[in-house]
C-alpha cells in the first residue's frame, strides 16, 4: 500500500512538473533523503544518439549500490514515462563489509553515463535510489528533461570522464581462468605488473551468491577464492560450464570479463575436516616412503643400542624425536608464510630446488653413512653435535634432531592425501595453514607416538651381538645411496660432469677410509660394491641416462597456449609435472609412464604430451600448479574432447587410471 501510495505521488508530480525544462534536472533531493542528491544531463549527439550522466552525490557513511548489490541492497534503477532503449553503464564498485554481510556499490560522488537510442523530445522518468548507513532508505526522484536545451559547457568533459571510470573488457589481465569445485569458486589472473590491491567483483546469478573473495598472491599471479552459495545459504548449484561475469580491479584499472570455470581440483572443495584427515593420513604415509626409510634406518639402529634401556628412557627418547617432527613441520609453515607475505612461489619440497639446500643435506647424510660404516664417532660437544647427534649421543638433543631429519627428507615425497592437504593449506587462510602442517607432524609422528604409548614395543629386540655390526654397515649403506641421490639432483645446478666429480671425490674419500680403518681386503670389497651402488644410483637420479632409450614420447615444453591449441586441434593433453628431486615423481615413471603399453598410448597420434621440469625454480610451472589448486608435485592431469576442463590424476599413478583416464578424454 504504501509503495502504491508513492507511485501515485509520483505521477501527480509529473502532472505539476513543467513541460519544458532545459536538458539539466539540477540537484535533486528527497525531503525524506537529506543524505543523498541526484542530478540528470542529457544531450543529443549528431548521430542521433542520447547521452546522459547520472551524477549521485552522497554524504559521509552512506552508499549505495552496483547493478549486483551482493547479499543486499538494491540497484538504481530508472522507470521511464515510455520504454527506450537504454545502456545503463557502471563505474567499478566497491565492497562493504556490515554485519558480515558484503556489498558492492559506492561512497561519496559517482556519475553514471548511459546512451539511448532514439530518445524523444522531452525525457521523464523516476529514479529509484536505495541509499544505506546504518539504515537504509529508498527514495524516488521524478526528473523531465527538454532535449531542446542544452545540458552545458561541462557535459562532454564530465560524460568522458564517467566514461574513464568503467572496467575495460581487456588490458589487465594476461590470461584469466576460473574453476569450480562444490561450494568453492577459484579465479586465477595473470598481470606482469603484479597485485598490490586486487579487487573482485561478481555479476548475480540466478539462486547464487559469492561471498567475500580471498586473495593469495605468487608472483604476478593472483589466485581469488570465492565462497559460494545458493540464496538460502545452502549448497550452490553447480558452476561449471557455465558464464560468469565478473570485474577484477587493482591499483585503479579495472577490467570486466566473462569466465566458464572448469572443474576444479579436489583441494578446491575440501573442507575444513577432511583437510585435516588428509593431512594426519598424508603424514602417516610418510613413514613408508622411500624418503624416509634412511632416517628410520638410522632410529632403528639406535633401537638395538635400548635393549636394556628403562621404559622411561625410550619414551623420553621418542618424544624428543616427535617434537622434532612437529617443530619441523611447524618450520616448514612458517617458510610458507613468510614466502606468502613476500608474494614468492609456494609448494611442498620445494627447498630442494636450492643447490646450498641440496649440498648442506648431502654433507649430512655422508656423515651419517660414515659413523654407521665405523669410520668415526659422532661425539662432539659444540652446537653441530645438537645437529649431528645421532644413536652416540646420550642425551635428547639427538633424538630431537632424529626427528627434524626425519621430516626435511619427506619433503620429496608426496604420499597419497598429503598433496590435496598441502595445496589446501597453500590457499588457505594463515591460521588453517598452520593447522594443517601441525596436522600433518601428528600424523607422522603417530609411530613414533605407539613406542610412547608402549615403550615395551622398543625393547622386544634380539640380544646385542656380532649381527649388530651387519645391522650397522646395511644402514650405513643405506644412507651412502641416500647420500649419492642427493649429490646427484645437483646436476639440475652444476652440471653432469662437476656431479660425477664429486661422486668420484667421494668415493675416493671413503675408500681412503675404509682402507685406514678396515685394511686391503675389506677395503677391495668396499671399493667394488661403492662402483655398484653408484652406477646404480646414477642411473636413477639423472633423466638423460638409461631411460631415454626407453622412453619413446615426444614431449613438449608445458604450456597452457599448448594445451589451448591441442584443445582447438581436438587432441587429447597428458600433462606431467615432475622434479628430479620428487621420489614420487621417480616412482611413477619406471612403474606407470615407461610401460610399453602406456608409451604406446601417449605416442598416439592425436595425444600432446607435455612435460614441466620443476628440479629448478619456474614461474611458468608454478603459476600452472597454482591455477589448478595443487602446490606439489607430481602433477599429472589429461584433457581431451571427452575431458575439455581437465582430470587431475592421484600423485600415485597407477595403469589403468591412465589408461582409463586417457579413454574417457577421447569422448564420443
């Protein structure tokens, strides 16, 4: 009643208004809105096209809203005497964030410009303005205007600086994506000049609203993710494929784009609680990858020295090594948010793609090896024995550093579970990333936690005797391969041949070595099984080795322009993204990818295989992880006809799921 009772002013007021008025309604404003003043221009180009300027002029703490207010408010809006056709034009808006409730509109002064296409001789209408503080008010505004009179000497100059203030359809962006997994939408842009103050804003969809974005930043790429929901705060409906409008603004450019979000990876859409399932799941698994085998080598050699141990010693021993882990996994969050804040490339492992790293942690391992081969003991008193203690030092410190050794030789190795919990993390806000990580030194610490709860378990061990020395040269050549595969993914770095001259002055060393402590003979056997193992471990560690005769795909350099024009070609995509230091990454190729059958399927003719080498930092590589939702690798993901947005791939590959995967892109 009461908004009938408005109109029926209104139209009272249009019979009182006069006929002929100039093309200029003036400053307009509302006895019952003191708050806000409105002003209409027209004027009548040569073309026969009409311009007009809506000019809004509100006072401090009051706005009003963009042609998608958000989770509430209302749009300007003109209802015209008769039906034209307008082009209503907005300026880049704003976001307000009120209760927890975020809006998008405007403060202070904006001017609206509109065109109309054959506008009559004399324009009216009513303009609808809703104008909000800490209430709101929506008031009607009946303006006339005779297009026989000009609007002023400052119409042309004020419409084209309007006209300045609209998002353009290009120029900010390199590239822009989307994808969508339930509840979650993910935007990724590129810009050379990076992302001081990114903005976005999204155009209303039918039984949807986009929450308020957050926004992390690597490199010149900007990942924006963006809860969704359908209007009764449920489950949204699905998203991909379908057209979604947006405006994405930074340091006052502004460009509006229209995306169709993909499917997104699986991290895209994890919860709070599964993430953290991951992560305790993830870390478990982490004890029996190949990574970590070396370190738990080195425990168990410790273990067979606690035979006669009290319970109370072993489990004060083993909480100092689960401290160890969590710390490091805590350290490793704070790397992660200190990269974050300085806006550099994030990922799991991705410390080994610095040689200085590399080196540090081959020294170590070569100093394991030689304690446990008997070449010396690992007693010292300064700070590097706290770092070096191994199953010598008798006090918790050793244990500790167990621990934290334990966890930095993990960081190659993506088990299943950890790579959606780690690229969740990655994304998240900084106290869920912190979360995760501590989940994630739970988990691996869970073992370790048993022989806490259950000392006894530790001191179930054979009798000491001449088998403990055996024990001790397996484990020391065990950490020796370690030691060599390390040295070996300096070759990224120095080279092939600076490498093998290392390996070689290694060797030599030990040798030396082996000679002093054990004399000729053990010293020629020595020597013959060192040759072996590091052949062996050369033939493993370096791409360009035995392999290449094996492998028979033609990969190409990874791009997405690669992948945009397979697509075009209707062509299948298989994308790998690896690392020589990715033990994982190892994994997959001599049991999955250097299969005959799968080589067969990828040399097809209508399949692109394209590979990313990620051993060294790459912009370009992380900026494709990061698109995707994933901060680690291995990273296998195929398209197709079939598959236009893509399938992620487990971190284990196994066969048939390429296989499998490798059909369904084919489509129809």
């Amino acid at each position: 009643m009461h908004i009938l009772f408005r109109r029926l002013l209104v139209c009272l007021l249009w019979l009182w208004l006069p006929v002929s008025q100039a093309a200029d309604s003036g400053w307009l404003r509302a006895a019952d809105n003191q708050h806000a003043s409105v002003r209409l221009r027209a004027q009548t180009q040569d073309s026969g096209e009409t311009r007009l300027l809506l000019d809004v002029a509100l006072e401090k703490g009051w706005k009003t809203y963009w042609r998608s207010p958000g989770e509430g408010g209302i749009a300007p809006a003109i209802a015209w005497e008769k039906p034209l056709a307008v082009t209503w034009r907005w300026p880049t808006p704003q976001r307000f964030e009120v209760a927890g409730i975020s809006t998008q509109g405007y403060h202070g002064n904006v001017s609206f410009p509109m065109t109309i296409a054959g506008a009559p001789p004399v324009l009216k209408g009513v303009l609808t303005l809703s104008t909000c503080s800490n209430v709101c008010i929506l008031t009607d505004y009946p303006f006339s205007l005779d297009m026989s009179t000009p609007a002023g000497d400052r119409f042309s100059y004020d419409f084209t600086r309007a006209m300045g203030t609209l998002p353009r359809p290009d120029g900010l962006t390199s590239q822009l994506s989307a994808s969508y997994a339930p509840g979650t939408l993910t935007v990724t842009a590129v810009r050379s000049a990076g992302w001081p103050q990114p903005s976005l804003f999204f155009d209303s969809m039918e039984d949807v609203d986009f929450g308020r974005p957050t926004f992390s930043v690597t490199g010149d790429t900007l990942t924006a993710t963006v809860p969704v929901s359908d209007s009764w705060g449920d489950a949204a409906p699905d998203l991909s494929g379908k057209r979604v409008s947006l405006v994405l603004a930074d340091s006052g450019q502004a460009q509006e784009s229209t995306v169709t979000p993909g499917t997104g990876s699986p991290a895209a859409g994890v919860s709070l609680g599964w993430a953290l399932l991951m992560a305790l799941a993830g870390g478990l698994i982490l004890n029996v990858m190949p990574c970590v085998l070396p370190v738990l080598a080195m425990k168990l050699g410790s273990l067979v020295q606690t035979r006669t141990a009290e319970r109370g010693a072993v489990r004060r021993q083993f909480l100092a090594s689960v401290s160890g882990i969590v710390a490091s996994f805590l350290a490793l969050a704070l790397m992660m948010t200190l990269l974050r804040l300085g806006n550099q490339a994030l990922g799991w492992g991705i410390q080994f793609q610095n040689p200085w790293f590399i080196g540090v942690m081959a020294l170590v391992m070569v100093l394991f090896s030689a304690s446990l081969l008997g070449f010396f003991e690992l007693r010292l008193s300064s700070g590097a024995s706290t770092f070096l203690a191994t199953r010598g030092g008798s006090g918790l410190m050793g244990h500790f550093w167990q621990g934290a050794f334990a966890t930095l030789l993990a960081t190659p190795c993506t088990a299943p579970f950890l790579g959606t919990a780690v690229s969740v993390a990655l994304v998240a806000p900084l106290p869920l990333l912190w979360g995760i990580f501590l989940a994630m030194g739970i988990g691996m610490s869970l073992p370790w936690l048993l022989i806490v709860a259950r000392p006894g378990l530790a001191l179930r061990l054979p009798r000491p005797g001449r088998w403990m020395n055996v024990v001790r040269i397996v484990l020391g050549l065990m950490m020796l391969g370690s030691s060599l595969w390390l040295i070996s993914l300096l070759t990224a770095h120095i080279g092939r041949g600076p490498v093998l001259g290392l390996m070689a002055a290694l060797a030599a060393l030990l040798w030396l070595a082996t000679l002093w402590r054990y004399r000729w003979r053990t010293a020629l056997r020595a020597g013959a099984l060192a040759l072996v193992i590091a052949a062996a471990a050369g033939a493993v560690s370096w791409p360009d080795g035995s392999e290449t005769s094996r492998d028979r795909v033609n990969w190409r350099p990874l791009s997405e322009q690669a992948i945009a024009d397979a697509l075009a070609n209707h062509q299948r995509v298989f994308v790998d993204v690896t690392a020589d230091w990715c033990v994982t990454c190892k994994a997959n190729k001599y049991n999955v990818l250097l299969r005959d059958d799968v080589q067969d399927a990828l040399s097809e003719p209508d399949v692109v295989a394209l590979r990313g080498d990620w051993s060294r930092p790459s912009e370009t590589i992380s900026r494709f992880l990061t698109a995707r939702g994933s901060a680690a690798v291995p990273f296998n993901q195929i398209y197709g006809p079939g598959l236009p947005q893509g399938r992620v791939l487990p971190a284990l590959l196994s066969r048939e799921e390429v296989m499998t995967t490798l059909s369904d892109a084919k489509g129809k």
